[in-house]
C-alpha cells in the first residue's frame, strides 16, 4: 500500500516562477555601480558581498530580483547568491524601515540593561523582535556584541553607536527618529538612512558634509588597558559603584595566593589520597 503526498502532509505545489528583472532604467543605473565595485576585485565573485549591498541600497531589502542580478553580473547561480545573502545578518530579507534599531542582548550588555532596553522598546513600539513600526520608519531587533563593552549597554542605528543607553534615553531616540527630529550619534558619523547606510556599505564614498571627518575613535575605557600594559598609567582598586573608595593601598598577593579561581589547587587523583591515581594504560590496553 503506498501513501499520497497529500497524505503524509507534504505539498508539491507549484514552483516558485523566476525573479522579476529591474525596470531598465534601474538596472543600467546598478550595472554602472556594479562594475565599478567588481573592477575592484582581481576575482570578480569576491565582489558578491558589496554588490548585496548595492541592491539592498535599491530597495532596503535583498530581493529575489537583486540576488538575480548579482547573481546575472557576477556570473553565479542564484543558489550561490542566496546562500551568502541568508548567511550574513546584515543582509535584511523583507522589507525593513528607514531606522534598524538594534539592542545588544550579548552577555555584558544585557546585565548592563540590555534586557531591559529591548523589553520596553518593544512594548514602546508595539512591535517583536524583526518587525518594523506601522509608519515605516523603526524596525528593532536584537543583536550580538558590537565590540564595545565599555560602553554597554550599547543600542546601534545603522551600525552607529549610542552607548551608555537606559530605556528612557533609548525611547527618546526611537521617538526623535520617528518623529523626523536630529538624532545624534554618541561617536561616529552622523546618521543617515539604512538605504544610504548600504550603498557607503557597498563601497562608495559618504559624501554628506563633515561625514567623513567625524569618525570616532576608542574612549577612555578603551584605551585603559591599553595605558596599564604600556605602564603609563597606575594600578588601582575599583570599587563597587555607590561605594566610597576605602584609603587603603592596593592588596599585593603574595606567593601562596591566587589570583584567580582558575589558578586554584584543583582535587586530582595525584592530590586526593583517598583516591589514588593507578597506573597509566598504554593506548589499546
């Protein structure tokens, strides 16, 4: 007895027609910026990750049409195209706003306030994690580390820092930029649209006044380490916030004492008497 397909809850409709093309004038436009981004590479497929962001600057979103024309310029299957395109984040598969709004939720960040960021955006917006606002113009998620912990918690706009966030400063943000109010970055250049944010992604120049000089550069938290190792800067006890700083001077541990948990005597056979150690098996015995 053999079971239909129907039957075992497997649908074998109708496969999925090509790509649409670009409209002529849009697709001589991005084939003039495609060979400017692929003249760049001595292998033209390694031109595949920029031109995704070429056309995620067309229409704010990979589209099946845009992998179909990497896919056309470059001389690849779509399938390669896809595989690329569904493996980087950055790459948004459905329509997304003007603003991506992402809270780091990675470790520091989240018992810094991060949870706490993301929770109260998302009830401030009515709307998940991925999903973009009714007017267009936020779509919030959640991300991973933005490598800058001594800053956390950390929420990004357009891949621009806004450090030091709490749910009240974070909601003025999403409120200004809803709102069409200036909304400044704590370091880095100022904002622009995630349609802008691809194409300077995809390799060309910011050419906003004042873009290019206002990049910014590590802080003081950044550099601390730093100024320790290179002894330009003296040791000192950190001490719990809200708590006065003690006048006593720094502990030195002595010989026998360990820094560290990790450094600790471990019980091994070797150590334990009550369970010793027998005798090492050659491999195979």
């Amino acid at each position: 007895m053999t079971t239909s397909s129907s039957e075992r809850g497997v649908s074998l409709g109708m496969p999925e027609l090509p790509a649409p093309a670009y409209p002529d004038d849009v697709r001589a436009r991005l084939e003039t910026d495609a060979r400017e981004v692929i003249a760049r590479y001595p292998d033209s497929r390694s031109a595949l990750l920029p031109l995704l962001h070429l056309v995620q600057s067309e229409e704010g979103h990979v589209t099946r049409t845009g992998m179909r024309f990497c896919a056309d310029m470059l001389g690849l299957t779509t399938a390669e195209v896809t595989a690329v395109a569904t493996f980087y984040t950055m790459y948004r598969r459905r329509p997304s706003g003007d603003y991506q709004v992402g809270v780091c939720t990675n470790t520091l960040c989240a018992v810094m306030g991060g949870d706490a960021i993301f929770e109260e955006l998302q009830e401030h917006l009515g709307v998940g994690n991925g999903e973009t606002t009714d007017d267009g113009k936020v779509t919030l998620e959640h991300i991973e580390c933005n490598a800058a912990c001594d800053f956390a918690p950390v929420v990004m706009v357009n891949w621009e820092f806004f450090d030091n966030q709490t749910p009240e400063s974070a909601k003025r943000m999403v409120d200004d930029l809803r709102a069409g109010r200036p909304v400044a970055p704590t370091r880095g250049a100022p904002l622009c649209t995630f349609k802008e944010t691809a194409r300077i992604l995809a390799g060309f120049p910011d050419e906003r006044d004042g873009a290019v000089e206002a990049t910014g550069s590590a802080g003081p938290a950044s550099l601390a380490g730093l100024k320790l190792a290179k002894g330009e800067a003296p040791a000192r006890v950190v001490h719990p916030r809200g708590e006065a700083p003690r006048d006593t001077p720094p502990h030195e541990p002595s010989p026998t004492e360990h820094l560290s948990s990790h450094d600790a005597p471990q019980d091994t056979s070797a150590s334990d008497p009550s369970h010793p150690a027998g005798p090492a098996a050659e491999e195979g015995e």
